[in-house]
C-alpha cells in the first residue's frame, strides 16, 4: 500500500504511505496488521500516543522486531541505529493497558487526587459488617474482636502503603510489577493465579449482592414476587425468586464492564456517601429495637493466658485475610494517582477506622437483635428480612429498600476494585492480542454464570474456607514484591526492560524468564502455614501444625520477606548487580526522567549500550475510530 510523501517534520503527517492507525479511549493508538513501506512487508505490533506539553505534541511508537526505514524517523531526531528490539512479536510483552499510565493517558486520567483515595479506601473497607461473626467464631468475646479487628487492620493497611509505592511512582499495574519481580515468564503464575481467584470471588460477591437484591424485590412487590411459582428443581440449590435477583444483580454490574479505573472515582465518591447512612441505619434500628441490650451471648469463656493468645494471633490473621487482595492489587489502583504519597496517607488512616467501625456496628447490632429474639444473625440481607417479617408496613418496606439498595452498592463497589479490575488486568497481560481491561471485565461478568456460586456456596462450606486461607499464598507474594522494591531494587524500575521478552533483556530475564530467588522463597513460605491450612478443610493434623495455621497470612509474608532477603544478600539477581554498578540511588530512575517522554528520550534502560528506535519518533497521521 503506497500513500503521499509529507514532510517528516510535520508531527501531523503521514509519512511514506503509512496508513492511520485506530484512536483508543485513552488518547491511545494501536493497529496489528500487515503493513508495507517501499515495497517491503512488516508485521509487527504499533502501539502509539501522544499528548500535548506546552503546546507542543510529542508522539511515541512501539513496534517489534524490525529493522524499519529510518525515513520513517522525522530527520531531527533521525540518529543511531533504527532497529527496535525491546519488544515481543504478538507476545504478552505487548499490551496498550499494560503501559504506565501517563504513557496511554491524557492529563484528566491520571488524575486520582487524595480525596478519591479517602473515598475508594473508605467505601471499600466500610463493607466489613460481618467480620465480627469470623471474631465471635475464633472465641473472642466483642471487645476482644473489635481490639484485634483495629489491630489486624493497622498491620494490612502498612502492607498496602508499602505495596502501593512501585505503582504510585511508576504508574504501573500489578502484572508489570510482578514482571520487576519474578520475571517475564515468572509473572505469569502470579498473574493467572491472582485471574483465577477474581473469578471465584466475583461470583460469590455476585451471589451476595443476589441477597441484597432479593430485600429490594420484596420491599417493592411483597408478596406478589415471594409467591413466584419456583420452577428450578430443589437440589439446584436456588430457586425461581432467588435466580431472578440473581439475574438482575448481574444486570446491574453489567453497565461497569465498560469502565476503567480512572472513571470511576465519582462512583466511589457515591458509594462511601450512601453506605454511612444505610449501615448507621440498621445500627441504630438494632438498638431502638433492643435497648441497647447486648446480653451475655458474645463474652469470652475462662481460658488460660496461652489459649487466648493463640486467639488472638488467630483473629488478627483473619483479618489480615480479610483484606488480602486489596492488599495484593495495590498496583491496580494506586497507579492512577496524581501525586506519590496521595494513596499513602489515606489507606494509613481509612482503612483501620472504616473496617474497625463497620465491624463494630455489626456486632453490636446482631448481638443485639440475637439477645432479644434468641436468633443467630449476622449477616445483612438475614437482618433485613427479619425486618420485614415482624415490622411489615410502608414505612419499614422503604426503609428496607434503601438500605438494601446502599449495600447492592457496596457489593457492586468491592466487585469492581477487588475482582473486576483486577481480572481484566491479568488477562490484558495473559492474552493481549484478544483482551484489554475493558473486555475482561466483560469476560468476567459471563464467567459468574460458569461458576455457580449458589451451589457452591451450599454445597461446599470448606471451599469459604479454601478462599479465606488462600491468603497465605498472597502474603508470600506481597513480601516478596515490597523486598525487592525496597531493600534491593532501591525504587528503581527500569521501564523498557518490562516490555523485553527476549534475551537481551538484562534487567528482568532472570534465569529463563523466572526469578528463580523469588521462586524459592516463595516455596518455602508457603510450605510452613500449609498443613495448617490443610487442616482447617478437614484434614487431621498435629497441633503444631494447626497453629502455623492460625498465622497463614503473618508467617507467609515473614518468611518470604526473610527468605527472599537472605538469598538475594548471597546470590544476587543479574538486576541487583547491575544497580549496585551503576551505583544508582532511592529511585533514582523515576527521578531522571520524565514518564511522559520515557519513550522520546529512552531514559532509564540499564545495560544498553545503543540507542534504539523505540526510544525516537514516529510520526503518523490522527485516527478517529475508538477500539
């Protein structure tokens, strides 16, 4: 295909016959084809943006594995060689969403100020309500679980903020940094791991906002949806009312798919401001209701001073794993924000007061409520069908409805940070020819039917429990990823590097493509809480065992930590040698460049000795068309 001849000094130019590429949403461009320049056919992958600085517009291109005309380099910045190398053909090194964000996105994208991150943390941790009943579980009496909730929750949110830098400074999602970590073939298990959960949990959340949604039906249609006919046979474990609510709910989430982080922080602004009102609420319903008469059901028995520690560090572990993937997908959010220490701070405070008072309401409510009817409730949608079952009216019906309505939100809102985002970025990484963030999330949403999570939630009560303890498999990898940062990286990623799959890559090809330091301590942080997890699905284990259990989370980031530091002090990985020869300081590759010019100037690569193409421009023309 041939096209006019333009001055390659013109930004906005054709230049010899290449043909317009296709304009993203985010201000992005990319086109996988065939193409041919001077009767020479190309297939490569072309990944452009551009943005404009003081008036001027700078443009960036990614291509793969060629040796492209250097006229199609503007003669101002023609120099040096023109093959670029840095990047995989069609691989998972090659994805638009997988860029730092000031890379894809315009001024207004990446622009999470602090006050988003007090809304997002608090919204996401006043969900908590029911973690009291995991407390009360354990053996502790409601002081006792209130004191370890806040305690549990003091140690989860210093994990996040120390999870959260590498994203806050890079700007990069959670599969990039796990590529600085355990490689570019590394990543890959961590990733599809992490995939695999936000699959499982999106369907239970789903089922979960079912409930809420069940509460809206009947407050507006009474008993004429309770009367349905059920036509699904009974050992399917949902029935006809219950499979509507359900089918609705995922109608509600299905708007959502659509959208990316960064669009969505007035939707977290709505969610904390509704969910206040609805959770104080049915706090206050519970002790008008009772007089506030907890009764003696939830004090702790007589035990001696050694059982009762060992509750303790059991419950502050559950509640370390109570937040486990907000933890481990740090990267995802944080890599939208505006300044460094924006999400820093607002985790620090928000989530240990948001987590601890909606634990707190909830167990106070429910015991209660239990005190004076002799029930045993905890969760919401329960409280509010007893509700409706001894104070049916108008007035109540309302109530109950923007009550329910407030936590379908909230479901909503935790689906969408802990498990859509998430699974739509893995997969980005894992099939990027196919799938960006917003057809994941898509993916996702039909994959809720595929699970089931009604029969698994009535069938298999130790699958909850696989769910809960699988967090000690996330403690290793968080530890890990905040050792490297920190202790051996020094701050510094180098960018490129992420985005090179072949062996030329001296920064993260490790050994093979895995990081094989990291692989080991990994494995045995694991491997000391597992039999203890084994045991809490059932096994017959020692009591040793099931106390390495009850640490799960603790000792897995521990070790990892420990382990991951000790060998990398006596076997270096071919990355830490090259930081410590180039004898580079705290972050000090975030602090020589820009982000926006990364790709114009190629700062930042360690080990290259020639510059490459990659890191000069290319020039095409503006296309219209949104991919």
């Amino acid at each position: 295909m041939k096209g006019k001849n333009r001055n390659n000094d013109d930004p906005n130019s054709l230049v010899n016959g290449a043909e317009p590429f296709f304009r993203t949403s985010v201000g992005g461009w990319e086109r996988r084809d065939w193409f041919s320049v001077a009767g020479v056919d190309y297939t490569a992958v072309l990944c452009l943006s551009y943005w404009s600085r003081q008036n001027k517009t700078s443009w960036r291109g990614l291509a793969v594995g060629w040796s492209l005309p250097s006229s199609w380099i503007p003669a101002r910045t023609r120099a040096g060689p023109t093959k670029i190398c840095f990047l995989l053909l069609r691989s998972s090194a090659v994805s638009l969403e997988l860029d730092p964000v000031p890379a894809i996105a315009s001024a207004n994208e990446a622009a999470w100020r602090w006050w988003n991150y007090v809304s997002f943390y608090w919204s996401i941790s006043f969900t908590n309500w029911t973690l009291g009943s995991t407390m009360i579980g354990i053996g502790l009496n409601w002081w006792q679980s209130i004191v370890v909730i806040f305690v549990s929750q003091v140690i989860s949110s210093a994990a996040m903020a120390f999870n959260s830098r590498a994203a806050s400074v890079y700007h990069l999602g959670f599969p990039c940094v796990g590529r600085s970590v355990f490689g570019m073939w590394g990543s890959y298990y961590f990733v599809g791991a992490r995939a695999v959960l936000a699959i499982v949990w999106f369907a239970i959340q789903m089922d979960f906002g079912a409930e809420y949604m069940y509460n809206i039906l009947r407050a507006i249609f009474g008993h004429h949806y309770t009367d349905i006919p059920n036509h699904i046979p009974t050992n399917a474990g949902i029935t006809t009312q219950k499979m509507l609510a359900f089918f609705l709910c995922w109608l509600v989430h299905l708007p959502f798919c659509h959208f990316r982080p960064y669009q969505l922080r007035k939707f977290f602004i709505f969610k904390t401001f509704i969910s206040l009102p609805a959770m104080f609420g049915l706090f206050i319903f519970a002790m008008a209701n009772t007089k506030g008469q907890l009764g003696t059901m939830y004090a702790a028995e007589s035990r001696s001073t050694t059982q009762t520690a060992w509750m303790i560090i059991a419950g502050i572990n559950s509640g370390l794993g109570n937040t486990a993937t907000l933890i481990t997908n740090q990267p995802d959010y944080c890599r939208w924000t505006r300044t460094r220490n924006a999400p820093l701070w607002t985790q620090l405070l928000s989530n240990p007061i948001a987590v601890t008072l909606s634990a707190s309401l909830g167990i106070l409510a429910t015991a209660a409520i239990n005190n004076k009817y002799g029930t045993d409730i905890w969760n919401q949608w329960d409280m509010m069908e007893f509700i409706l079952n001894h104070y049916w009216s108008g007035t109540t019906r309302f109530a109950v409805f923007l009550v329910a309505f407030a936590w379908l939100v909230q479901i909503l809102g935790t689906n969408i940070a802990a498990n859509m985002i998430s699974f739509g970025a893995d997969s980005s990484m894992l099939f990027p020819r196919f799938i960006n963030m917003r057809r994941g999330q898509y993916i996702v949403q039909i994959l809720a039917w595929a699970v089931v999570p009604w029969e698994i939630l009535r069938s298999a009560t130790k699958f909850e429990d696989f769910l809960s303890g699988y967090a000690l498999f996330m403690g290793a990898v968080v530890a890990i990823m905040v050792c490297e940062y920190f202790c051996f990286a020094k701050g510094n990623i180098f960018l490129s590097s992420l985005y090179d799959g072949t062996k030329l890559n001296k920064n993260y090809r490790y050994h093979g493509g895995w990081n094989i330091q990291a692989v080991i301590a990994y494995i045995i942080a694991i491997a000391l809480p597992f039999p203890g997890f084994v045991g809490s699905l059932g096994a017959n284990v020692s009591t040793t065992a099931t106390r390495m259990g009850d640490l799960g989370w603790i000792l897995s980031f521990v070790t990892a930590f420990v382990m991951y530091y000790a060998i990398c002090s006596f076997w270096p990985t071919e990355n830490h040698k090259l930081i410590k020869k180039q004898g580079l300081t705290w972050e000090q590759t975030a602090k020589d460049m820009d982000l926006q010019e990364f790709y114009l100037n190629g700062a930042g690569v360690a080990g290259v000795d020639e510059p490459v193409a990659a890191h000069q421009q290319v020039v095409v023309e503006k296309g219209v068309k949104d991919v």
